[in-house]
C-alpha cells in the first residue's frame, strides 16, 4: 500500500514538473549565452571629428542628430555634416526634435554657469533664452512642435511652449533629471536623491493638470536590485539590476528581460521586450548583447571600431549606437539592420 503511495506521489511530482517547464519562459544560461553570428546585421560605420555625448536623435532611417562638444553631427544618407554652434561656450550635452528642421541642442556653458539651449532649423542655429539657474539641460522631450520639455541636473524643470519658457521647481536635493514621455504621451521625470546613508532614492515623477506630483520612490545603492539609467526601450525607461533590466511600466519598476550573468551592463536600447540591444560585461569582457524573446545572444564577431559606446537607440527597424573618443581622436556612428526580416 505504501509503495503504490510513494508511486502515485512521485508521477503527480513529475506531471507538475513538467507541466511547470512547459509554462516557463524559454531558460537563459547564467554562464554561456547563445552566440548570435554577425551574419543577422549589416553593420555601416561612419567615422566622426567629435567628441560624441551620449544621445542621438534619429529624424528619419538615413538621418541622424548626434551632439558634439565642440560640433554636433547632422548624419544624412551616408554624408557626415558638422553643425557649428557659432558658440565656444557651449557645451552640448543632448538633442532631441521633431523634424530635420526642427531639432534642439541643450547643455551647459563651458565655465558651468548657466544651461543653453539651441535651435536648429535645417540651416542655422540659434540660442534660446533660459534662465541662469546654473545647472545643465540633461534631456530634451518634444511634445509636439511647440512644446519642448528639458530636464537638468537638479531639481528643475523647463517648458519651452510656444517660444515661452517656464519652470518646474521640484523637491530639494533632487538631481539627475531625465524627462521622458511614455507611449500615451504622459510625460514623466526621473530623479535621483543622494544621502549620506545607506541608500539613495530613485524618484520618478509625472506630469498632469499642469502640476508635477511623485508616483513612485524606490532605493537603490550597489546591493539593491535597480543601479542606473542604461537607455530606453518602446520609449520605457530602463534600469540595470543585479541579473536583469527593469523597466518603468507608468505606476512601478517591473522586470524587462533577464539577463543572466551579464554585469554591470553600461547602456541598451531596442523596440520591446523581444527586441533590444546591449552592451554589458560577461566573464570579464564587454560583449554588445542582442535579446529576441527567447535567449540571450553574444555578438560572436563584433566589428565596431571603437568598443566605448556612448548610446545605443533603435528605430525605423535599425540600431544606432556611437561610441566615444578613440585614441586617433576619431568617434564612430554605427547603424545595424538585419540581414532578414525577423518582426
């Protein structure tokens, strides 16, 4: 009797095991991520004479804003422009538009007393009137053509509606404003709170009734699960973890993809959840990862020049990612699409 118990127990153990590995999401090694051959892409590198920042603005397939200390870069089919900002003041940080003729360029006076903000109209670039807040634009967010949306490195917010700026103080002490909107277009800020504790604080803020209100607070230090900011992903803000990314879904963080044991991972972006691209550390080197819904692929011959990637976006079906400074003074514009369609 005993015996024909254990049996029975033992088959509804094994029934349940696998009806659980049938359910489960497809298994990621922790130690050897499948190799994705370089055959999936065709890479085009375009060498740059700047320092790069990291962000990039992608009005079109074949036309790209990339913002540079000393010149910004106007990426058009395949021919490398410099935008001279007429400014040896200016210290761009970021860039973001709604058209070729209609891009911005924010930042920082070199002697980091005032942010800057400028116009490009396809042609010329102008300065805009800001005010001496002495801090740094750190992302601009078009909501439409007249109304632009900067963060800075503090508290602060500005609205540039209609050729009018205004300003959004927030809670004191906040800095590494990141101002993002979200596919509904509901716009929202990310912050950070540095303590002299054991934590500090990830602040995420959203924008409604001409008010700015706090939806969400989570601490984060090297032990917690969220690091840093590494990029966006479907216009979802994203955060590296101890084995995974998260995302910002509106209301909470909430995990992305696993990502196994890539760490630290430096920067990403993508398209969703199954499509999104990443630079990160496995077994002591930095690899450019690629996650379509089912595993984790390791570049297994990767060609970029220059491994130091600034920013990696995805839009209109392609990657673009730049890279910093090498050691000839060049930077590089890379643009990846694959060999077939996969979406």
């Amino acid at each position: 009797m005993k015996t024909t118990f254990y049996l029975f127990f033992v088959l509804i153990i094994f029934a349940l095991v696998i009806t659980a590995c049938e359910n489960d999401s497809p298994v990621i090694s922790n130690n050897n991520p499948k190799i994705i051959d370089s055959i999936y892409f065709d890479w085009r590198f375009d060498t740059m004479l700047i320092t790069p920042m990291s962000d990039i603005y992608i009005a079109d397939t074949n036309q790209v804003f990339i913002p540079g200390l000393e010149y910004s870069v106007f990426y058009n089919n395949g021919v490398v422009r410099y935008i001279n900002h007429h400014d040896p003041y200016f210290a761009n940080r970021c860039v973001n538009g709604t058209n070729t003729k209609n891009v911005y360029f924010g930042g920082i006076s070199v002697d980091n007393s005032s942010p800057k903000l400028k116009h490009w109209d396809g042609n010329e670039i102008k300065d805009i009137p800001i005010p001496n807040d002495k801090t740094v634009i750190t992302r601009i967010e078009p909501k439409s053509d007249n109304d632009i949306w900067l963060s800075t490195n503090k508290n602060i917010l500005y609205r540039y509606f209609n050729q009018s700026i205004s300003s959004y103080r927030l809670d004191s002490g906040l800095t590494y404003g990141i101002v993002f909107m979200d596919n509904n277009n509901e716009l929202f800020a990310h912050f950070v709170k540095y303590t002299s504790g054991t934590y500090n604080y990830l602040y995420i803020f959203k924008f409604d009734n001409n008010s700015w209100s706090q939806i969400s607070k989570d601490s984060i230090n090297e032990y917690t699960d969220l690091h840093n900011y590494i990029g966006f992903s479907d216009k979802y803000l994203l955060y590296s973890g101890k084995n995974r990314i998260h995302y910002f879904d509106g209301m909470k963080w909430d995990n992305y993809i696993n990502t196994a044991a890539i760490f630290p991972i430096f920067n990403a972006g993508g398209g969703g959840k199954n499509n999104i691209m990443f630079r990160g550390t496995h077994k002591l080197n930095d690899y450019i990862f690629y996650y379509d819904g089912e595993a984790i692929y390791k570049m297994s011959y990767f060609l970029f020049p220059y491994m130091a990637i600034e920013s990696i976006q995805y839009k209109y079906g392609k990657y673009y990612m730049t890279t910093g400074v090498d050691w000839m003074g060049n930077s590089y514009l890379g643009i990846a699409k694959f060999k077939k369609s996969i979406f």
